[in-house]
C-alpha cells in the first residue's frame, strides 16, 4: 500500500461507488468516506470494503472535503468522487511516487463519461485537475460551489501518468439536472461575491459557450453526447446569470436565497 488516504464524499452513491472503491483498494488501506444524509445503499456498501464512513452535515463541497482531509491518517490525500475510478496506469504510476517532497501537487487526466460513451473532444475531452496533495500545505477553498485547492507560492505542479475515469452523468435527463443546480449554486456564489448578470454573460456569454465546445473544441465529433455537452454547458450558463438578474432585481442576499437541490453533490 501507499502512504496516502483517499477521500470520497457521498450522497446517494450506491450506483457508483463500489467500482470507485475497487480500484481505490489498490492504492491505500484508507478511504474516508464522508456521507451527507445517504438514504441508499451507499452506507452499507461502504461498510462492506471495510472503509471508513462518518456522517457529516453538507456544507459545501470544499468544506466537506476538508473534513475528509482531517479525518485521514496520512498527509498525503488523493481526493475523488464517487463516480471517479482510478485506472490501472494511474495506480502504478502512484506506487513509483517519491513522497517526501509536501510542496508538489499532482494534476491527473481525467477520462469522461456519457452514459458507456467516452467523450474525447470539447470541454470534457481536455479535462484534468489537481487531486493528490499534502495536507500540510494544502486544503480545498470552501466556496459554494467549483472548488479548487489553495496553493502557496512555493508549490509544485506534476502531472501523474494514468487517468481518472470519470462517469459523469448516465442520460439527458441527469445531464439537464445537473445544468440547472450547478446554475443555482453558482449564482448563489456570485451574489455573494458581488458579481452582476451584465448583458453581455446574459446572452453572449451562453451562446459562445456553445460554441467553443461544440465547434472549436470539436464537440460535435462526439455525435448526440457531444451536442448534449455542448448544450448543458448553454443551458447551465444562461441560467446562472438568469438566476443572478433574479437575485438582484429581488436584493435576495445569501441566507434567503432559493434552497438548492442538495441531492446532486458530485460535480459535472
């Protein structure tokens, strides 16, 4: 095994998260499942691979990572999803890791999606993100939504050979689900960050996003999952400016701004 603990958080993973843990078990005997009110299968199965589960309250997706991070018994922590699956190249390429260094961070492919389609162009095609870390150094922002990892100066990016499999939505119907609450929790972190639904994000800012994903990104070579991408990402955009124009027209601030689904906690 390697010294590093890998934390998961959860919702109503059951469908997902015994293929994550699977591969999960190649790499540490410590997983960290932090659950936020599963009323599925997912506790149960979690307790069947032996991993560590602690219910926890949702307090966004940076913060419950964070606890994660404090509950693991190693420093260095490899943060997934439920619907993420190390591959095999990822793994070994993990277990040739140099470890004493805790300034370097290392940023891993990510392999996306549609239902069984792999999605090879667009946005998600080129997708990769920072997930093996430190904790010593490095924590996640606590945003409302689209977290990232805090970064000192002195840190050092690597990237890892070997992907993350990310099964990211099964159907249309998860995919439009997913466009409307990410809408809803972005615009509930731009009024709070003071941003404005100018008119510009209100209607340029959508149809470009198509664009780029569709035809520059060459979306479209994806066939109906590359259209159905591309469209998500329009829709997602017009309707998180839409939701700010509302908030604002209303001077709605944070605390009394419309409840969001809290169901869908694994990002897009």
């Amino acid at each position: 095994m390697i010294p590093v603990s890998i934390v998961i958080i959860t919702k109503n993973e059951a469908a997902l998260i015994a293929n994550c843990i699977e591969m999960a078990l190649l790499i540490t005997d410590d997983i960290v499942v932090v659950d936020s009110g599963s009323t599925d299968e997912t506790l149960n199965i979690v307790r069947e691979y032996g991993c560590r589960f602690y219910h926890k309250t949702w307090d966004g997706y940076g913060a419950n990572k964070n606890k994660g991070i404090e509950l693991a018994r190693h420093n260095w922590i490899l943060s997934i999803d439920a619907d993420e699956v190390p591959n095999m190249e990822l793994i070994l390429a993990m277990y040739d890791l140099d470890l004493r260094d805790p300034n370097i961070v290392y940023d891993i492919k990510f392999r996306s999606f549609f239902g069984k389609k792999l999605i090879r162009h667009g946005s998600w095609g080129r997708d990769h993100h920072l997930r093996l870390f430190n904790r010593t150094v490095i924590k996640w922002s606590e945003s409302g939504v689209h977290e990232t990892l805090i970064l000192p100066a002195d840190i050092h990016i690597k990237k890892l050979d070997g992907n993350i499999n990310h099964y990211s939505v099964q159907n249309i119907s998860e995919c439009n689900i997913k466009a409307v609450h990410y809408a809803h929790l972005s615009a509930k972190q731009y009024i709070i960050s003071g941003k404005k639904a100018t008119f510009s994000k209100l209607y340029f800012s959508p149809a470009f996003g198509f664009v780029k994903n569709y035809l520059f990104r060459l979306g479209f070579l994806d066939g109906a999952e590359g259209l159905n991408i591309a469209l998500m990402i329009y829709k997602n955009t017009r309707l998180k400016y839409a939701y700010l124009k509302l908030y604002e027209k209303r001077k709605y601030i944070a605390d009394n701004s419309p409840a969001v689904n809290n169901n869908l906690i694994v990002e897009y």
